[in-house]
C-alpha cells in the first residue's frame, strides 16, 4: 500500500508538469481558430482540454482520496491513543495500588521490627518470670492486632498451664478449665505438649486431629509454645488476629517472639530459683520469717484497700523440745519436713505458709474471716491428731496447738500486722495452756 500510494504520487506530479507546459506552450483562451483561412473548431487544443481535465480529475480523485483515508486513518489513530490511554489509567491505578500496598507494607515491617527491638530491650531487663509472660503477651498483641490473647507459664513438675494474664478473656473462667499440656485441653494444650506452633485452620483439615478442635475450650485459632531446650516452658493463645496478616505470617511472627521469649525464661527462671532460696527455709522449704513479715504488710495493705478479710493462724508442734530429746535431732528435722508438707497441701495456692521459727508455723489466708480460719486450723489439727509418722522403726504420733486471729473490714479497721500476730500468739499460748491439741480463736470485739 504504501508504494502504491508513491506510484500515485508520482503519476500527479508527472500530470501537472504536462499541465504547466501546455499553458506555456498553448493559449488557453478559445477551443477555436482558423482553418485554411476559415474559422473552425480546433481539434488538437480541444484534446489538450480534455486530456488536462481528464488529468485534473485523476488529480481531485486521487486528492480526495488522500484525504478521506487520513481522515478514516486519523480516527483510527484516535480511537486506538483512546484505548491506549484507558490502558494507562488501568496501569496507573494499579502501580499506584501497588504502591500504596508496598507502602503498607513497608510500614507493617517497620512496626515489627520497631516492636521486635523493643521486645529486646524490654526482655532484657525483665527479671521476673511472670513479668516477662506479661511483656510477651502484650507484644504478641501488638504485633498481631489480636482482641482476643492469653499465656500460660507451664509447671514442669504436673505440666499444668498456670494461667499468668490475657486480654478478652475472664481468668475465672480460663482457670475453671484446668488445662494442661496434653491434647485433652485442646489447641494450648497439644501446642504445649508438642511443642509446635498450631493453627486451627490446619488441625481441622486434618481428620486424626480434628478432636482437638472439637474440644477446645478456649476457641483458639493459634497456639505457640516458648520453647528451650526441647522443654515447653510457656504457651501463647491468640483467638482473633489482624485479618490482614496471612497464617503464614502469624507464624512467622509468633515463632520470632517465642524465640526471644525462650532464651529470656531461662534466665528469668534461674534468677526466680535464686529470689526463691534466699526467701526460703532451707529446712522445710517454707517461706522464712522475714518473707512472711514483709508479705503480710503487703496482704493486709491489699485487704484493707479492696476490704477484703485476712486470716492469720499461728501452729505449734505439741511437746517438740521432748520429742527432739527423745528420737534425737534427724528425728525433728523429719518431722519438720512432714509438718510442712502437709500444710502446704492442706492450704491452697493463694494462701502463704511460712516457719515463724523452731517449731512454730504461721499461715496467711486472703478472703478468709476468723471463723473461716478456725475451721482451717482445726481440721489441720484433726488431720495430725489421726496421723502415724514412721521414722525408723518408730510410729511417731504428732499434735498441733494453733491460735486464730482475723482482720475484719469496718470491725478492726485499725488493726496491724503486729497486733494479727500478738492476738493469734495469745490465742496459741492458750491453746497450750488449756491442755495442748487445740484451736484458740481470738474474740474480737466489734
């Protein structure tokens, strides 16, 4: 098309030239002359004519033509920038999408590794198991967007989860569930057992561990236990994530904090085990005097501001000098250990046993009133009164004297840990006046 279109080119050029020598050469102005001396019609100038009109026309065509395909071509050309431009705008749109999401991104990592250094700084001066749980929760929260979040610090002797905090769950009802780490507790429970990150998305595809799901108490959708040295140490369950964040990243990230996490337990665990001895009597494993001295001014700030009532008991073993005297003193140091062994059973987590000194016991009771903490007394008296200790080849027969005393909100709001201590000495110095094997409960007076 395009050499056709010189050909033509070339055939109206080579016309007009012609064209511009006939008015040169001829005189245009008349068809007529004279013939033989007579007027006629001119034949060779009227062929002139209409080869040049014939010419011209050619030309016209050829020109109009031209221009009607420019201007069909031109519309083409048009529609296709047309086309061309939407394209743009398509792309445009897309590039900027693509930038705002890479931007979204870029802030997204930005965020992490700001909270991941600050998880390191913090986690590093964190000297206390169940503070550094804390820290880890509320980063694992950050990180994930999660509403719904709560960790467990895992006992190693009865691998219970200990709950330690969350956010949008109610510890009453957490606590309820007695969870430990085995796959009857569901998804924190098989996470901490197998001491693997766990979704809920990839048990429930799996029909061997579909059970799990169905029995999960907490409707977990991720687990992940903090793991060192192959032991668990603590679990993470998160029940809502940033929906933004793909499984694969809640893994990732949830991984890195538990990585962080482990290295910091150990060293908090080591330095728990340090703080523990040095407020612990080496004989019994009981809290010391200075411990249980220190904590009941804490406890009692706690029960006079939340008015609450505290009872306080003070045991003493019956005849212990003549005991010691008797069997010797190995003898009293087992009974020591026994006599501190069953009260911690007896008594339950939130109460604190300590060894006052020589044979002499104390127990705190947060919650409990006088009449409470007698009844406590007593049936831990009852409880030796009809117990044998074998040591040797001795049944040995051991009694409890114990005195009561109790603050009571609006009763004896005035009342200090020395005066607790001082009415329940009083109270034990007549139980053991009085015959010995009995409970004394100081009267309070309203």
């Amino acid at each position: 098309m395009f050499e056709e279109n010189w050909i033509y080119r070339i055939v109206v050029i080579v016309s007009l030239c012609v064209l511009l020598a006939w008015v040169y050469v001829v005189n245009e102005a008349s068809f007529t002359g004279f013939i033989n001396g007579k007027p006629g019609l001119d034949a060779a100038r009227l062929a002139w004519h209409i080869g040049i009109f014939i010419l011209l026309a050619v030309a016209l065509v050829y020109l109009m033509q031209s221009v009607i395909d420019y201007k069909g071509q031109n519309d083409v050309l048009r529609k296709y920038l047309q086309r061309l431009q939407q394209e743009l705008d398509v792309e445009r749109e897309a590039i900027k999408q693509l930038k705002t999401e890479s931007n979204d991104e870029l802030l997204r990592l930005e965020s992490f590794i700001i909270t991941m250094s600050d998880t390191a700084k913090q986690i590093s001066s964190v000297l206390r198991t169940d503070e550094l749980l804390r820290v880890l929760l509320r980063k694992a929260i950050d990180l994930l967007g999660s509403q719904k979040c709560v960790i467990f610090k895992v006992d190693e002797k009865t691998q219970k989860l200990v709950y330690i905090d969350s956010v949008g769950y109610k510890k009453e009802e957490i606590e309820g569930y007695d969870l430990k780490a085995d796959e009857k507790s569901g998804l924190i429970g098989y996470a901490s057992e197998q001491g693997i990150f766990v979704s809920r998305k990839t048990l429930a595809q799996d029909y061997t561990k579909a059970h799990i799901v169905d029995g999960d108490k907490l409707k977990a959708n991720f687990c992940q236990p903090i793991v060192y040295n192959s032991k668990t140490l603590a679990s993470i369950c998160v029940g809502t994530a940033n929906p933004d964040l793909t499984h694969e990243q809640v893994m990732r990230l949830l991984s890195t904090l538990a990585n962080f996490g482990g290295i910091a337990l150990t060293n908090t665990e080591l330095v728990d085990k340090i703080r523990e001895q040095s407020v612990r009597d080496s004989l019994t494993w009981l809290y010391n005097h200075q411990y249980f001295q220190n904590y009941m001014n804490h406890l009692l700030s706690v029960a006079k501001r939340e008015r609450d009532p505290l009872g306080f008991i003070m045991m003493d073993i019956d005849f212990f000098k003549k005991f010691n005297d008797t069997y010797g003193h190995q003898a009293g140091d087992f009974v020591l250990k026994k006599v501190a062994s069953m009260l911690t059973a007896e008594l339950r987590g939130t109460d604190i046993v300590a060894r006052y000194g020589g044979e002499e016991f104390v127990a705190i009771l947060p919650g409990r009133d006088a009449e409470a903490s007698y009844k406590i007394a007593d049936r831990i008296r009852k409880l030796f009164e009809g117990t044998l200790f074998n040591y040797e080849s001795h049944e040995l027969k051991i009694t409890l004297s114990a005195g009561v005393s109790a603050y009571i909100p609006s009763v004896n709001d005035t009342t200090t840990k020395e005066l607790l201590i001082r009415y329940a000495d009083n109270a034990l110095y007549e139980a053991k006046a009085g015959g010995r094997n009995k409970v004394v409960i100081h009267k309070i007076n309203s």
